[in-house]
C-alpha cells in the first residue's frame, strides 16, 4: 500500500470515529432530558386496551417502523402507518383505544401533522418523538420526547444522522423500559418468535422431545432380548425403564458394550439386571439450550423428560437439539 493510500486509510477512520462519536454524544444527550413524560409514555403504553400506533414519514418513518416491531416483539400490540397512507384510507385502522406515538425530527412534517384534527376528534393519546418542543407536533401532544440533537454527523448537518440514531435509541428504551414492567420473559420472547435462530435458541425441551409411540420405554421385568428389540426399532441409543409408570433406569449402547465385553451376555434375563439405574433427566418446561448443556457436561447423548411424579413424558437427543439449534 502507497503512502498515499495509508493516509487516506488514516483520514477515513478518523471520519469514522467522529460520526460514531457525534452519535454517541447524540444519545447521551436525550438521555440527560428524560423526565415525567417519558414515564407517562410508559404508563400509557402500559394501559392501553388497544394497540399503539406508530407513524413517520421518510427517515423518521424508517425509525418508526423499526419501533413499532421492537414493541410488536416485546408483548405490546404495534404497528407502523405510514403518515401518508394515512390520509388515504390508512388511518381506518386507528381505533379509539388505541395511542399514537409520532416520529418527526422537526415536528412539522406536514404528512404528520395533517393526522392531528382526527386524533383530536377520536380522543386518541399522541406520544412526540421530535426534536423541536415547539413545533406542531410537540403543542398537540400529551406526551412530548425530545430528541435534543441540534447537530448532526453529516458534515452539512442536513442529512438524518445524529438525530435518528438517538430517535431509534429513545424508542429503544420505551420499549424495553415497557416489556420489563410487564415482566416479559424468555420465553414470551420466543412465543413471539417461533422461526430463526432466536426462535430455535429459546424452544423448550418439550417441543423437541420423542415421546408416546416415538418413546423407547420397556417394563421393570422385560427380558433384555425385549429391551434390545425396542431400542433398535427407535434408534436413539437407548432405552427406558419403567415401573408402575414412572422411570426406573435406562438402557444404552454403551451399557451393551460393556455387557458384551463382560462376557455375561443373556438374552433372558431381566432388563433390570443389566439396566443403569440412576439416569438423568430433564423437565419438559427448561429450554432446550440448557438440556444441551446438561448432555454435554456429563458427556451423554440423551435425556429422558420426566413430570414431577417421576412419570416419563419423553425423552430427548442430542442431535435433534443441535439441529434446531442451527441457524
């Protein structure tokens, strides 16, 4: 590389570093003005009998969008309207139990402020998110977010830089402020995300695990050849054992290994005889994540599921966990 190339390399990075920067300072500085109606937004939000409703036009709009998903995401009822489609058919899908949280950097985006009369007349609850506490938007509001960026990072100061990073950052911390005061948990979370790797990573073992004629189970006083027959037909390595319907012991490959090499091998005698009697297990309600770490700690492949009776409700592989895993 010449070292002309190098000191352009030098120049860009430090260009880099002062965006991120202003950025930076950007958000420290919404968080330096957040006050009561921040914690009337919440509380708004929080008892709402219909959806909220978030709307934007251009980057503003891009912003809201990806709000009005975080909340969708996170247990509150949300979508996106565009402010524009809005005064064409879309704002029939606002209702009167419903609050509105607006997105307008200057407050004066005409497309938002044309939705204003028909707010008013439906008594519907109007959260700004604007950086101009005098505008339109911020008069007509019951709840005004300021987003103090008077700066931003384009060098021009008029592309949306700054001032839509912390925008995005202050819806960011409504919605999580709200999801933690309702409580949400992980596995709310993956309810609401059944597909992707988000969704597979938070799936509970009883998504997952073999069970009713897929579960390899033989009785307490079955012989071995019995035993034998019903882990090869399910092919998982292994078997259950099971008295008066709860679980005993288990049988595994490894365990016939080491009956053959013994030298001991019936076919007639008792499987609970030659049965491990101490195996481990799971219930059915933890995520499928810790059921891996489990297998992999004590270094096995399965896991029987078991009620808190003891009773067999299934039982789990290693690899069909990896498998939903993956992704």
């Amino acid at each position: 590389m010449s070292k002309a190339e190098t000191d352009m390399d030098a120049v860009w990075l430090e260009d880099a570093r002062s965006v991120l920067r202003m950025e930076a300072a950007a958000i420290d500085a919404v968080a330096a003005v957040l006050g009561d109606d921040f914690c009337r937004a919440v509380r708004a939000i929080l008892g709402l009998d219909g959806r909220l409703v978030v709307v934007g036009m251009g980057k503003s709009g891009i912003i809201a969008q990806k709000i009005a998903a975080t909340f969708a995401s996170t247990g509150t009822p949300a979508f996106f309207v565009h402010a524009a489609e809005a005064q064409h058919g879309d704002l029939g899908m606002i209702t009167r139990q419903d609050a509105v949280l607006a997105f307008s950097h200057s407050g004066e985006t005409s497309e938002v402020i044309g939705l204003l009369p028909v707010m008013k007349r439906m008594g519907v609850p109007l959260i700004a998110v604007t950086g101009n506490t005098k505008s339109s938007l911020a008069r007509h509001a019951e709840m005004v977010l300021h987003v103090d960026v008077s700066q931003e990072a384009c060098p021009m100061n008029l592309a949306p830089t700054a001032s839509t990073t912390a925008a995005l950052a202050l819806g960011d911390a409504l919605a999580v402020v709200v999801l933690q005061q309702r409580g949400f948990k992980p596995e709310d979370f993956a309810l609401f995300h059944p597909a992707g790797s988000l969704g597979r990573k938070l799936m509970r073992v009883e998504e997952l695990m073999h069970k009713g004629g897929a579960l390899p189970m033989v009785s307490f006083d079955a012989p071995l050849k019995d035993a034998i027959m019903t882990m090869s037909s399910h092919r998982l390595g292994v078997t259950g054992v099971q008295q008066a319907g709860k679980l005993v012991g288990c049988l595994t490959d490894g365990d016939l290994r080491r009956i053959l090499e013994s030298g001991h091998f019936d076919l007639a005698c008792q499987v609970a005889e030659v049965m491990h009697r101490r195996p481990l297990t799971i219930a059915a309600g933890h995520l499928a994540s810790e059921a891996v770490h489990l297998m992999e700690e004590k270094k096995i492949t399965t896991l029987f599921v078991v009620d808190d009776d003891g009773a067999v409700a299934g039982v789990v592989h290693l690899h069909d966990l990896l498998q939903a895993g993956e992704g």
